[in-house]
C-alpha cells in the first residue's frame, strides 16, 4: 500500500471518530440540559412557595381593609370578573396611566421601570478560585464527561488538521522531486589542457553511459569546453571518459586520458569537478599519428566545431603541424647523424667519439693508432693526445705533459691520454711564474682552452685566483681537467671491432 492511500484511510479513520465523539457530545449535552432544566424548576417551584407563605403572613393584617375597600368598590357599579381579579390590557390604559403616570406623593416626574432600564443591568463576574473549585466540585459526572469528550473531539480534529498538512507538503516535495527527475540538469567537470581554446578550437568529447532517474539507459557523446562546461542530462547515475582528442586552433592534438569518472548527477548547477577530472597532455608533434587526427576530426565534425567545414580546417591545421614537426625531427636526427660521423675517430686499433662540448670547436690529426685533437685552426695547441701502448709496457708523455687518463681495449693494448693542464698552466704563465710558449696565447684563447678542458664547470677567473693562486699548485687543477676527460671522453674509446 502506497503512503499516500494510508494516508487518505487515516483520514478518513480520524473523521468518522471525530463525527462519533462529537455526537456523543451532543447526546451528553442534551441530557444533562435536561438534568439541569429539572433541578431549575424544582428550585424554582420551592422559592415560589416560600414567597406565597410570607405573602400570606403579611396579608392577614390588613383582612379589614381589604372587605371595606371591596364594599366601597361595590357601591360603584364596576363590573367585575368571575376570579375576583381584574385583568388590564397595556392597550386599553388611559394617556395618564402609562408607564410615565404621576404617582401620588411623587409630583409629575415619570417613574422608571428598573427591569426595564439597560444601563443598570448588573455585568457578570469573574469567580474567584474558591468559588470555582466548589463548582468543579458541584459538576455532575456527565457535565465532565462532556468536557472530556469535547476536549477529546478538539484533538481529533487539530490531529485530521495536521496530518492533512503534512500530507499536503509530503505530496508537494514528492512532486517537487517528480518535476527535478525530468528536468535536464546542467554539471560541470574539470579539465587540463594547456593551450586549448574551444572559441577557435573544438570541444572535447565526452563519452557518457550509465542510467537516468526514469531507469532509461544512456549512451552519448556531449561536448565541453576548455572550462569543464556544456553537459546536460537528467538526474541519475553516470560514466564519464574523453572519447577523443580536441583541435587547438593551431593544430595542437592531446593524449587522450584512459580513466573514467562515477558520478551522481543530482541537481542544476552541480560542480562534478571533484569526483570527474581529466587531463589532456600535449604530446611531441612529431608523435601524433594519423588514425588520432582523424579521430578527433570525427568528433569535431560531429558536435565539437561549429561546422564541419570548421572541423576541416581544423583537421588540416593538425596534419600541418604534425608533418612539420616530423621535418624539423627528421632533419635535426639528419644533422646529428653527420655530426656524430664528424665526431666519430677510428684508428686500426680503436675508435671514439669527439665529446659534443668540443665539436665545431677541435680539429683531429690523426698517425698510426695515435690520435691528436687540437683547437681548431691551431695544431700547436693539443688539448689531449691518445697513443696505444701494449699491455706491460710503460708510456712517457711529452715534455710538459701529463698523463690524464688511460683505457685497456681488452686486446692486448691500452690507450693513455695526456696533455696539458691548462687550468695550471695558463694562470701560472699570466702569473709570470713560467716562460712557457703559452704565454704568447691571446686571452680569450687561454680562457677557452681553460673551459675546455674542464668542461665549463669553471670560469678562467675561478681557476686563476681561487683554484691555483699565486701558490702554483697544480693538483688541484690537474684533478679538473682529469675527472673532466674522465667523464666524456675516455667513455667513447672502445676497441676496433
């Protein structure tokens, strides 16, 4: 049974109870009038008969008078009733005997009936307490009983009254709630995607399934903005996911995210965004394949642009700035191929690569398994030297040289690197502690041999007044430039296959 059918029975349960008691009141209030119409009489009855008595006492003095004045009144030739007494009709009376006549002893004013005079009629007063309690305690039974049941209907009825209210705003909310369930409700989600402006791009797509409020299932593609905003739908359960990339005006496509939000749409307005968030991260150009332009092409087309014709261009502007970013790739993968070959050295019994901080910068001679880089446009300034030794064999470096590192190719030979040490030497010679050729080096030529050979890690200045000073020690710069080459260039030295 429904609520609002147990309602209406409830009523009308409550009525008939209220329409029994009220007749019931009716009956007790008809007898007990009765009861106290008979106690009136009787009382009345008695206090009349106690007034005839004490008349009858004080007329019977007066005996005398009275036959004197029936014997005048016989000698008048009036006519007189058969009971002795004469009825007179207010009609029939003279002008001067009205209500108004002058009474003897009494001059011409009028007499006034004080029965009959409004403003001397006594007003009700209030019992006191005592005098109220002796009254409950006079009450009949059936005087209270009717009270009772009187106070009995009042409830039934303000509880009929109050029910019907609270039903009534029971029916109202539930109709509210009827008309919210087949209303379109307008939510919001949240959204990342860097550079998206769906004013001159496409929305994003959408995928939303799950059930509405009527238990209809639902399955659709609807379109928001860069903001989260456009979804409308009824109140029920739902899942959310992004069905394809948008097209940023400038061609831009995203990675589509693989997560689903649940969500309960609930009412207008609603922000999903804490329970539905997605982010659309901007892949390299060059990465974007054809079947997710086309994919996000589609959705445009179909709801995410303002015109197909406007999803076209849209589409164009996406495999323009694919293909251009896959030339700039291809070619700068091009160049790095020559210039790895550039860099790459070989002799017949080993072979590295030039380190990239170097290239454009060094030239190499090469004679034999010994190989030479030097600045470039000066081959009287090596900063290292590679020479092969076989393994057990001792290596001396040029004069004024130092051994800087050395590589075992696991054939029997090993290479030794040396040169230089540039951050000592250089700074010494300024210094004036040395006559060595290098002191003949222009400035900017020492300071770039310097960052060279230590890989930038240090400014010339560093080295020359913090590093060495003016005490000429060399260690500490010789460990710069060894753990340096150590690091990129000794790396690359591998046995020839």
């Amino acid at each position: 049974m429904s609520d609002d059918t147990r309602g209406r029975e409830d009523a009308a349960q409550d009525a008939e109870a209220c329409a029994e008691a009220l007749e019931s009141l009716d009956r007790i209030a008809l007898d007990e009038l009765s009861l106290s119409d008979s106690a009136v009489d009787a009382q009345d009855e008695a206090h009349e008969g106690a007034e005839d008595e004490d008349s009858d006492a004080k007329d019977a003095p007066d005996e005398a008078e009275a036959e004197a004045e029936e014997d005048d009144s016989k000698g008048d030739d009036q006519p007189e009733s058969d009971s002795g007494e004469e009825t007179v009709l207010l009609g029939s009376l003279p002008a001067d005997d009205s209500l108004t006549r002058e009474l003897p002893g009494l001059g011409s004013a009028p007499a006034v009936d004080e029965t009959i005079a409004m403003g001397d009629i006594p007003l009700p007063s209030v019992p006191s307490a005592h005098e109220a309690e002796a009254r409950h305690r006079k009450m009949s039974p059936k005087r209270r009983n009717l009270m009772v049941a009187g106070a009995i209907a009042v409830a039934l009825v303000a509880g009929g009254a109050g029910y019907a209210a609270w039903n009534g705003y029971q029916q109202e909310q539930a109709a509210v709630v009827a008309a919210n369930a087949h209303t379109m409700m307008s939510v919001q989600i949240g959204v990342h995607a860097a550079g998206l402006d769906c004013s001159t791009g496409s929305k994003i797509p959408v995928q939303v399934s799950g059930q509405d409020s009527d238990g209809s299932s639902v399955s659709e593609t609807l379109y928001v903005d860069e903001h989260g905003r456009g979804i409308k739908l009824l109140p029920g359960d739902y899942t959310f996911s992004i069905a394809a990339s948008p097209i940023a005006a400038d061609g831009t496509i995203y990675t589509v995210p693989t997560t689903k939000a649940q969500v309960t749409v609930k009412s207008d307005g609603q922000d999903l965004s804490s329970q539905a968030t997605f982010k659309l991260k901007v892949p390299s150009a060059d990465t974007v394949t054809d079947d997710q332009i086309d994919a996000a092409a589609k959705y445009a087309e179909e709801g995410g642009a303002s015109s197909a014709a406007a999803a076209k261009i849209l589409q164009q502007a996406a495999i323009t700035r694919r293909d251009a970013a896959a030339n700039a790739v291809s070619t700068s993968e091009a160049q790095s191929a020559r210039d790895a070959d550039a860099r790459h050295k070989a002799t017949d019994l080993y072979q590295l690569d030039i380190p990239v901080e170097w290239y454009g910068k060094v030239a190499t001679w090469q004679n034999g398994s010994t190989l030479c880089i030097y600045l470039a446009g000066d081959t009287n300034t090596p900063l290292v030297t590679l020479a092969t030794v076989r393994d057990g064999e001792s290596f001396t470096p040029d004069e004024g040289d130092a051994v800087l590192g050395a590589v075992n190719l696991g054939n029997g030979y090993t290479v030794y690197a040396s040169g230089p040490v540039y951050p000592y030497v250089v700074p010494q010679t300024i210094n004036g502690r040395t006559q060595d050729p290098v002191s003949t080096y222009p400035m900017d030529t020492a300071v770039e041999l310097v960052e060279l050979t230590t890989g930038n890690r240090y400014t010339y200045s560093q080295i020359k007044n913090d590093l060495v000073g003016k005490d000429g020690k060399a260690d500490a710069a010789t460990k710069l430039e060894t753990d340096y080459l150590a690091q990129i260039l000794l790396p690359s030295i591998k046995a020839q296959d």
